[in-house]
C-alpha cells in the first residue's frame, strides 16, 4: 500500500489532470469561436492523459492495471500541432479545419500505428516490457520516437511563435486599437509550450551525457505541463476574444466607386492643403513603385488615394472611431485594405496603426494648446480622440512625442503662460 502514496510533486500532476478534464469540458461547449476552443479542448484532453500518466508510474499501479502502459506514449507528437492549430484558428475565427490540417497529426498516426504490437500484447508481456526498460533495455523505436517528439515539440514551438510574430505585426497594419485584439494570450501559450520543449531538451542532454539528477526529468516536466493547465484555467477563459484581421481583397461597386470620387473631388477643392501626418522614413520607400506594380496599384493611382486617405483623414476625421480598422477606412475609400495598406506603409512610411493614432495625438496637442487639458482630464481628452484606453494613449503619445502627455501638458501651459504674460507687460 505504501507505493500508492503521492508527494507533493504527483499530487500537483494529479490535481492538473483533473482540472484539465474540467477545462476541456468547459472549452468543448464555447459557442465564440468554436473551432479553436474545441483545439485547446482537444489540447486540454492530451496534457491530461500525460499527467494521469505520470501519476499512474508514480504510484505503481503497472501491476493492477498494466493494460494502460504506453497510452501516453504517442500524445508527444500531438502537443505541438494542436497548440499550433490552436493558435492559427484563434487569431482568426473564421478559419475552419481543412484537409491539409490533417496533414500535422501524420506523425502521431504513424507513432500510433508503429505501436500496435506493444498496445495488443497481454497484461503479462506488457509488464515484462516495462521491468526491461527499467533496467536500461529500451526497445529501439521507443528510443528512436522518444528523440523524434522533442524534435516535433521543438519545431511545432518554433513555427508558431513566428507565426505569432508575424500575426502581431498584421495587427498593427489593420486595426487603430488593439485593446480587443489582445495576442498577450497566444505569445504566453506558444513561449509556455517552447519553455517545456526546451526543458525536456535539456534533460535528453543530460541524460545523453550520463549526467544523474535527484528527480526523473519526467517528473519536472510533467509539472510544467500542469503549471501550462493551470495558467490555461486562469488565462485562457478568461481572455478577450481575439478578432479576425480582415486584408481580404474585394470588389468594390462601380457606382460606390464613382459617388466617392466625386465626394472627395469636390472635398479637395474646398480644402487647399492638408496637413501631413508624422511620417517616418522608410528605406522601403524608395521601391514603392514596384511593390505598388506587384500589388496592382499604379503610381497615379497610388497618389490619388494617398491624397484622398489625407483629405479624409482631416475632414471626416475617422480615427476619432476608437474601433476603426483598415477594412473600415479602406471601405470608405471605395478601395481595398490591401491596396490601402500599400499607401499607408510604403508612401507615409507608417503602420495603419501608427497612421491612426498619429491623428490622435494631435487633436490631444491641438486641445491642450488650446487650453483644454486646465479643463478636463487627460483621459477624456484622449476618448475624444479616440483612444480607446489610458495605457495606449499614454504609450502612443510618448511614442510620437517623447514626452509623457502630464509632462506636455506642463510644457505647454508654461509656454501659454510665458506668451500671455509678454504680450501683456
């Protein structure tokens, strides 16, 4: 009876198993965004056979229930695809699974297949199996698999932090404010499962080299896996649903077309120069006229829709919208986000959402020059702008001015100050 006790390491496997089950259940029966719940179900499912697993070793129990030895063995190769898929359905909800998905568990199915005859041997045979790897006598394509899992584990990290670097970088061409579009979840996801890939790693090294340590490697890692289910509890239901960037080229009406060329020709001629916003420069600048052939914008036609996004821009003034986007303005245009975002990068040298937000923080400086910010408060001049938070405003404004907005608004009440007092002495 004795070996059916736990420590405080296996308790916490055990505990993590649990909640697992529990997550799946409470993920599996989302209605948001149900393909990638059902994923980090799916996910939730796989860590929990692998710490039911580990407890299973821990107490002993191969004897009373040999039957379940190598059920954990495969799930390895499903870890790294799930959270990958889990990732890519997530940050954008309207993919749905393909066949070519399917394509990512090939290795697991093959695993599985390569370990039919060990899954249909007898209780008996299954424990002598298991008193051989003990003793040092592996069999050659578990050590063979074991290595290719970290290899999968190690891959499957890779790509999908760089598919989450990539995706960040498309949430600043296409959206104003990001406060809903919040990837803080999947960057801490896709670093979490790298981090324990990158663990078992490093015990694979040791045990390469003959280096002994206190614990099993197994066991460390098996309570990192339950620290990823707790996190997953706290974070992952309780996360902001992470919106879909819409780039998609679409035709735009021929009648919308020309109602809107007209409306921003006769907007041009009652207003004779626009005021340039921030730009910076951009080395990609110089082979705009290339990247606009490649995306099928012309030259001329660049130049009038980057003259009609200013005009707007100063006349319509969009960005006071807090949850404006690419798809919104480009829609405005009578033009598509990705030509628009070609104008917006490569011509002004921005990022849609520092184009934006460059607006903004001029209208708060043109306010508080104005004698607004003695007023009111700096948060509601920077909802009137259309900020959407007190954090992004106050990133973006230091951003654009190297100044905090209390600091500015201190500059520019003295200036005021100085100028009033010298035109009256």
């Amino acid at each position: 009876m004795s070996r059916l006790s736990l420590d405080w390491l296996h308790l916490l496997t055990l505990l993590g198993a649990v909640q697992g089950v529990f997550l799946a259940g409470a993920l599996f029966t989302k209605r948001r965004n149900r393909t990638a719940n059902r994923l980090l179900a799916a996910t939730m499912l796989a860590f929990s056979v692998h710490l039911a697993t580990s407890v299973y070793h821990a107490a002993g129990l191969e004897r009373a229930h040999p039957h379940f030895f190598g059920l954990a063995h495969p799930l390895p190769f499903l870890y790294g695809p799930l959270v990958y898929l889990y990732a890519v359905t997530a940050a954008d909800r309207s993919r749905r699974l393909s066949w070519r998905d399917a394509l990512h568990l090939i290795p697991f199915a093959l695993v599985v297949l390569a370990g039919l005859p060990v899954y249909l041997m007898s209780g008996t045979d299954k424990l002598a199996l298991y008193h051989a790897m003990l003793s040092g006598n592996t069999p050659r394509l578990i050590r063979i698999t074991d290595s290719l899992k970290i290899v999968s584990g190690v891959t499957y990290a890779t790509i999908t932090l760089v598919f989450l670097r990539r995706h960040h970088a498309r949430v600043f061409d296409n959206y104003s404010s990001v406060e809903r579009v919040n990837l803080r979840w999947l960057v801490w996801l896709g670093a979490s499962g790298a981090a324990i890939w990158t663990m078992a790693l490093a015990f694979e090294v040791l045990d390469v080299s003959g280096i002994k340590i206190a614990r099993p490697g197994d066991d460390f890692i098996s309570l990192a896996i339950a620290a990823m289910v707790y996190g997953i509890g706290y974070r992952g239901l309780r996360q902001p649903e992470i919106f879909r960037y819409d780039t998609a080229e679409h035709r735009v009406p021929e009648e919308l077309r020309a109602m809107v060329k007209r409306r921003i020709s006769d907007e041009t001629r009652a207003i004779p120069e626009p005021i340039a916003p921030m730009t910076h420069a951009s080395p990609e600048s110089a082979n705009s006229a290339s990247r606009y052939e490649r995306s099928g914008l012309s030259e001329r036609e660049a130049e009038r829709l980057k003259d009609a996004l200013l005009v707007m821009m100063e006349t319509k003034r969009p960005w006071q919208d807090s949850d404006l986007t690419l798809a919104d303005l480009a829609e405005s245009l009578a033009t598509t986000p990705h030509k628009l975002s070609e104008v917006i990068n490569a011509r002004l040298g921005l990022t849609f959402f520092d184009f934006v937000n460059g607006y903004r923080v001029r209208e708060v400086q043109r306010r508080i020059a104005a004698g607004d910010g003695q007023r009111v408060t700096m948060l509601s001049l920077a909802l009137d702008a259309g900020f959407a938070s007190k954090s992004t405003f106050n990133m973006v404004f230091k951003k654009h001015t190297n100044q905090t907005p209390s600091s500015y608004r201190a500059t520019t009440g003295a200036a005021r100050l100085k100028s009033y007092y010298s035109r009256n002495s």
